[in-house]
C-alpha cells in the first residue's frame, strides 16, 4: 500500500467533507450537497479498494501459504466480514 497516497487521498476526503458543511451551513440546493456527498463515497470507496487490495497481496497471502489453519482461518472470516458489512445497506 502507498501510505502517502492513502494519507493525501484522506485529506482530500476532509477537505470535501469540510465543503459540504459549508454548504449545509449556506443551505446549499440539496442535489448538489448529494452530488458532493457522493463524490466522497466515490473517494472513500477507491481508497477501501486500495487497503483491500494490499491486504489481499500481503496478510491473506501469507496466511493461506502459511502452515497455520487458525490464523488462515481467521483471515479469510476477515474478508467474509468485510464483504458483509460492504453489502449491507
């Protein structure tokens, strides 16, 4: 994972969180706070790929090539979690 690109990616998402509450503050048109609102999820959404992809690449792969079935066990219940709680609505 690029840390400086995760951290510079999360500052951004501050900077537009920021934004929109200066526009709930402005009482903002409400199709451009969603609009706003969703392109944070977008950003939130690319850098949960990023995390999950260098953890598929690293912990997971370690574990499953490893010798020790708990600790591949409780990774890959990890990644159920995970998948869970991204599916719920």
């Amino acid at each position: 994972m690029d840390k400086q690109d995760t951290l510079q990616r999360l500052k951004s998402v501050e900077g537009h969180i920021r934004g929109i509450e200066r526009m709930v503050e402005a009482d903002a048109y409400c199709i451009d706070l969603i609009r706003q609102i969703q392109a944070v999820q977008g950003a939130l959404n690319k850098i949960t790929t990023n995390v999950l992809d260098d953890h598929l690449r690293t912990c997971l792969t370690s574990a499953v090539r490893g010798d020790d079935a708990d600790e591949r066990e409780r990774v890959l219940g990890e990644i159920r979690e995970v998948y869970e709680m991204a599916t719920k609505v």
